[in-house]
C-alpha cells in the first residue's frame, strides 16, 4: 500500500466531483426504515470480481466462451462495452454471457470506459498476447485510493513486452518477427490480484515457462485460473503464492460457471448480525469466507453449514468488540473492512480496524458517525466504540463497498434513512435492495426527478 500527499490531494478533488455528481437533479436514493428483522434465505449472485477478468481473459479464445452465473451489474455491462470496442461480440441472456472474440482486431481500450470502470485495465494481458500489442488508457484512482499499475506494468515487461507510458496512455508491443510473449520468471513487490491476473492471462499463450511469485491468492485468481485452463491453458499453483504457466500456442472454447461472491456472502452474513436475525445465504464456498466468520464468531455470533454450500447465521443479544487487519487472501478481506465496521459500532467494547491495503479507504466513518456511531480515525487506523443504537440519517456512500456499510447501518438504526450513492451500490451488488426485501427489510428505491426534492442539495 502506498502513502502520498498527493494521493489525499487527489482524492479530496474526488470529494469534491462526488459532491457535484450527487446533486438530487435525476437521482434515485434509498429509504430505509429500521430497525428491521430479517428472516429466510438469500441467492448469492456470481463473483463479481471474478466475473470481471473472465471477461477479459475470453480475448484469449480462438474459440467462444460460455460464462455463466454473471451477475447482473453496472461493472458487467461497463467491460461488455469495452470488449465490444475491441472487436468481441457479446450474447447476454440473463446470468450467462456469450463471448466470441476471434475477430479481435482493435488493440485500443477506449479511454471513456476504463475511466468508468479501471478493472477493465485487466484486459491489457490478453490483448497483447493475442495480437502483439495494446493500447490502454492509464486508469485513475478512484475513492479509495490511486490504485497504480506498476506491477502490471513491469510484468508486461519482464515477459518480453516493451511497455511505454504517455499522454495517459500504456502503450505495449512485442517487437521481433513471432509477436509473442516469452515466459519469465516474475517477483511481485506486493501481492497485487490485479498484477496476479494480468500477467497470468498473458503468460498462457506466451514462449515457454513463466514463474509468478509472491502471487494473489485470492479465490477470484483462482477462479480464473480454472476458466483458462478449462480454455486449454497449463497452469499451475493458483490459489497459492506461486504460480506456474507453460505457455501454448491458442486457447480454445469454453463452457464456465464462475464462483458465487463471497464479499456480497460476507456483506448478508453481517446484515443478518446487525440485525440479530437468522438467515440462509447459498450458494457460497465456506472455505472463502473462513477469516469473516472467525471475525464473526469473535463477536458472539454463531454460524452453521448447513450443507456443503450454505451457512446459516444465528442471532445473538450480545455482541462484543473485537480488532480487524485487513489483509490479502487469506486474511481479512479489504471489501468487508467498511461493512464489518457498521457493525462494530453497535458492539460493546472498543474495536480497532486497520485498513492495510488501500490507503483511504475509511471514508464511511464521518458517514457513520452521523448515524449516531463513536469512531476515531487516524490516517488508516480507526478505534469503534460501541453505542446501544445507531439513529436514522440522511447518508452518502462514496464508494460500492462504503455504501453497503452505510445501508447496514441503516437496516439497524432507528427511524428512516435516505441514502445516495447508488450508483456505486448498483456496480457491485446485484438486485440487492430487493434480496433485502426478500428477507423482510423495508426499503425502496425513490427517483428524485427535481431540484427541490426532500434531499439536502449537497453534502
Ligand atoms: C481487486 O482490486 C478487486 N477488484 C478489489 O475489489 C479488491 O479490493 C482488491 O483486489 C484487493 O483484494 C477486482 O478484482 C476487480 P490490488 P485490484 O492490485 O486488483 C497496490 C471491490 O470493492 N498496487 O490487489 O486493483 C494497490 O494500490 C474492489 O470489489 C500497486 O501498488 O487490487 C493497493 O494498495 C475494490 N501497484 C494494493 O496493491 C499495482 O500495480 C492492492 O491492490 C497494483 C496494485
């Protein structure tokens, strides 16, 4: 993770868009009304960030590419664009996506998607190594911090690319008569997922063997290891700090079920705590969510696998503090940091949260404490003192995984809560005003059409 002035700079200019984006003007909100009890069972949707560099890697194919349970989000339809733009035809029938991209011919990401979505920088691996070079625009930081690519960028470069940057361009080439990629033995300073998926995508049709250390080893690299060599790719070690890949010469077609999502898993598991409810979540891969329901149990809550894909959660009066590092797989997930701490705020005690992979990535505090909770920040450390009941409010989310805290939050405190920012809530949580529903919550979406709706004009 890395600190910089400039990057707080930066990112209070992002406040400052954030506000001017949030105007009422044309602007859907959510009501919630707590406190609510929730019973039954939820679907979980597809893996998000799995579903996202599968994309991406069907450029590999000379063939088409089945993928299935894709949820249906923002996020989704934004790299459909990008994989259009690149020469891909894509069939989208509800959760399953028909990629056929043997006619890849452009090289060029344009700009105007990878601003709206910088995932779809993944897609740089893949173009390269099917047609010899790539043009992708540079992507920004976002909310939670600047988010470089380095590590990509290196990568690239020790498996033969030369890789320039300008004018907010990376520009990648494969100089020498075969255009292709040569195997290398790779070392990554810090184990970015990201880094880890794009220079996998890109070694399996490189020359020869290639070596990733001190690699991700999250589920969703994995899981995309698993689609590539269901696509005809050797590799090796997914899932562990090390991973190997004998290039080959194409991929071909594929028929793939991604995962289900464990951060939208651990996002219902801690919306049934909040609420001292018992819910069913499935399908979901226990294994994925081991360090959620340590923290969990840590709080006094009780969780059962009913089957080999479900987990039921069950209520307690009590809950108690308890501390949170947040960590690549398998430690602590990033993505649940802001949603575990809404409920830290209602549990008795005094919590600390460290958030140790992006560096602002604490912005749903000032949001919280506005519900009622008592929490300090210094820099990407906060203290959670427990309150009895968090009060109703009008909240902003600034980012996808802050505003499924402040909806927690919501779902417990008392009174009606108005809630802007869904459209970071609809980039990664599908349909989940109405899963919540679903489960008894009271909520609905509201469209603001004028200015001088109930919302206050500005944060
Ligand atoms: C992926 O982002 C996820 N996104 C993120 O989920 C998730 O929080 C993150 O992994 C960590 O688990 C997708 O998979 C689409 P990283 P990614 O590269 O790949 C630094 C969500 O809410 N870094 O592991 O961008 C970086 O600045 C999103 O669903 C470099 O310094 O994460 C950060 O501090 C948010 N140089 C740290 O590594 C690089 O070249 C972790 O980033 C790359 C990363």
């Amino acid at each position: 993770m890395r600190e910089d002035r400039a990057i707080n700079q930066q990112l209070d200019s992002i406040t400052e868009t954030d506000k001017q984006k949030l105007s009422p003007v044309n602007q859907s909100i959510l009501k919630i009304w707590g406190p609510s009890r929730l019973q039954g069972k939820i679907n979980i949707s597809g893996a998000k960030n799995s579903a996202l560099p599968a994309m991406a890697a069907t450029l590999l194919s000379s063939g088409v590419c089945r993928l299935r349970q894709i949820p249906c989000l923002a996020d989704i339809n934004t790299m459909g664009k990008v994989l259009s733009a690149l020469g891909a035809k894509i069939k989208q029938n509800g959760n399953t996506l028909d990629i056929d991209a043997r006619d890849l011919d452009n090289p060029e990401a344009p700009y105007e998607l990878v601003r709206q979505l910088r995932a779809s920088f993944f897609a740089i691996g893949p173009i390269l190594a099917r047609l010899g070079v790539a043009r992708v625009p540079l992507p920004g930081g976002c909310a939670i911090g600047a988010r470089p690519v380095d590590l990509h960028v290196r990568g690239l470069q020790a498996l033969g690319a030369e890789v320039h940057i300008e004018h907010g361009m990376v520009n990648a080439y494969i100089s020498g008569s075969k255009k292709r990629l040569q195997g290398a033995k790779i070392y990554l300073d810090y184990p970015s997922v990201g880094a880890t998926e794009t220079l996998m995508m890109a070694s399996t049709l490189a020359e020869g063997e290639t070596i990733i250390e001190n690699a991700a080893q999250e589920p969703e690299v994995e899981d995309l290891a698993n689609l590539c060599i269901a696509m005809g790719a050797n590799i090796f070690g997914a899932g562990t700090k090390t991973i190997v890949i004998s290039g080959v010469p194409k991929l071909h077609s594929v028929d793939y079920t991604i995962i289900p999502d464990r951060i939208e898993a651990g996002t219902f598991l801690i919306a049934g705590a909040i609420t001292n409810s018992e819910i069913t979540i499935a399908p979901v891969v226990p294994k994925h969510l081991s360090a959620v329901i340590s923290k969990l149990q840590s709080v006094g809550l009780k969780i059962i696998q009913d089957k080999s894909d479900s987990l039921r959660i069950l209520p307690s009066e009590i809950l108690k503090s308890t501390d949170i590092d947040t960590q690549p797989y398998p430690g602590f997930p990033t993505d649940l940091q802001a949603p575990f701490m809404a409920l830290l705020s209602v549990c008795s005690g005094s919590s600390s949260v460290t958030e140790t992979v992006f560096e602002n990535r604490m912005r749903h505090v000032s949001e919280l404490n506005r519900m009622g909770a008592n929490i300090r920040v210094k820099g990407n450390h906060a203290i959670v003192e427990g309150v009895p009941k968090l009060s109703a409010a009008p909240v902003i989310g600034t980012d996808l995984r802050a505003s499924a805290a402040l909806i927690l939050a919501a779902l417990a405190a008392e009174g009606e809560t108005t809630f802007q920012g869904l459209q970071h809530l609809d980039r990664g949580y599908e349909q989940l005003e109405i899963k919540l529903q679903k489960l008894g919550a009271k909520l609905e979406r509201v469209d603001l059409v004028k200015e001088n709706d109930i919302f206050p004009a500005s944060i």
